[in-house]
DNA sequence: CTCTAGATCCTCT
DNA sequence: GAGGATCTAGAGA
C-alpha cells in the first residue's frame, strides 16, 4: 500500500538485500521548521564487524552503538569535522549492518530544505550524504530514531517503487577497505545521483621538504 | 563537464 | 596524532 510506513521486519535482513529494496522508498523528517521527504535514489550497504569499510569493524564503541542495536533505528555520524551523514540499521538485534543513505529527490518540503541549503539547485539538495542529511535537518540530535513508530518524526514509508531493471551497483564510493564490494545500490538515470568518487587519503599539510 | 585545494573536529590508536 | 562512508568554490575546457 502506497504511503505506509515500512514495517521493522523489513530491516530485519541481510544489508546486501535491503539496500537495494530501499530504492524509490520515503525517509520523511518533522521538525518545528516543517517536514522535508526525499525519496531515496542512492544507497549503500555495510556488512558490520566482517566488512573492513563499516564503522563497525573493530567492535563496538560509543560511536557505532546504534549499528548493534535493533532494527529501524537512525545511525547518525559525524565526519571531516563538519558534515553528519546517515544509516538505517538492519540486521537482527546484536548485529551490526547498515545502509548509508546517499542521495534523494526531494519530494516534500522544498520550501524548508531551500532555506537549510540556500546555494543549492534543486537537482543538488539531496544528492549526496551529508546534502541529504542538511536537506532533512539531521544532525547528532537524530542519532538512534526509531523510523517504525506511526506519528515519529522520522519515518520511511512506501513510495513508488524502483523499476527494478534501472537499479544498478558498483563499488561503494569514497571507502578504504573493501573497495571491489560492489555494495553500492542506484537508480540508474536518476538526476538525483551524486557523482562516482573513488577514495583519496587527505594530507594534513604541505610536506616541506627544505627551508 | 573536470580538476584542485581548503575547510574543520571527532574518533580511535 | 592521523585520517575520515564529504562539500564547496574557483579555474579551466
């Protein structure tokens, strides 16, 4: 049925199966601004303490607590000092998947994302995590939601489905490990898709070899 | 479109 | 201390 809210036991599964089933689906959030909703057209899947690209990888800590918890649930994080991105924890209770939520079109509250992105094209409010994360007004404060509570205000509901001949996959951008996973999930065609970046290690400053 | 570089701070080793 | 599941502006084609 369109517009209901995805049930827990639809997180309940292997990350590499749910990634790609999120595809065309809703993640809606309220805040006192106003709602904003962005049906997803980008994700990604982490495979937990297995998976050298998940945050997971080297067991539990303060950071990665929600990824061990039960399903449904918002894991937000913090990265390059100023950008929050977004998962949706799968996977039974103890376990340790996500999938990274990448990009979106907006389809709901434009008005209320605008102001939160003032520089952005329309076409570029949602394309890429930490854009979807501003676009939604996530931040640390979201960390460990529920989205399968009616009324939340987080939620993801049913929304027109993929077509399941254009979703394509390849390898997960902007990872260490694991590159060849091709655990990357995309509507193909999808304007909405951010741009393919393979990862490259940041150096902190000029290396000055003389004076 | 491509490429380059800077921003900025949290997290884990 | 090192580096990161990124984004933006600016320059050039």
């Amino acid at each position: 049925m369109d517009g209901a809210l995805l049930p827990r036991d639809f997180f309940d599964g292997p990350v590499e199966e749910v990634a790609p089933a999120l595809l065309g689906h809703v993640i809606s959030h309220r805040t006192p601004e106003g709602e904003v909703a962005a049906r997803l057209t980008e994700v990604e899947a982490y495979a937990g303490p297995l998976d050298p690209a998940s945050h997971a990888y080297r067991g539990r800590t303060p950071r990665n607590e929600v990824m061990f918890g039960p399903p449904g649930h918002v894991y937000v994080y913090f990265t390059y000092g100023m950008h929050f991105c977004m998962n949706l924890v799968c996977g039974p209770d103890g376990t340790s998947m996500a999938v990274l939520l990448r990009a979106g079109e907006i389809i709901e509250g434009e008005d209320v994302a605008r102001a939160r992105r003032p520089r952005s094209t329309v076409r570029d409010l949602a394309r890429g995590p930490a854009r979807l994360c501003q676009a939604l007004g996530v931040a640390r404060e979201q960390n460990g939601l529920d989205v399968c509570v009616p009324g939340g205000p987080m939620t993801v509901r049913r929304g027109e489905p993929a077509d399941p001949a254009l979703i394509r996959n390849g390898p997960r951008t902007g990872v260490n490990g694991a590159k060849e996973v091709p655990w990357r999930f995309w509507i193909e065609g999808d304007r909405t898709v951010s741009p393919y970046r393979p990862h490259v290690p940041r150096q902190r400053k000029k290396i000055t070899a003389e004076g």
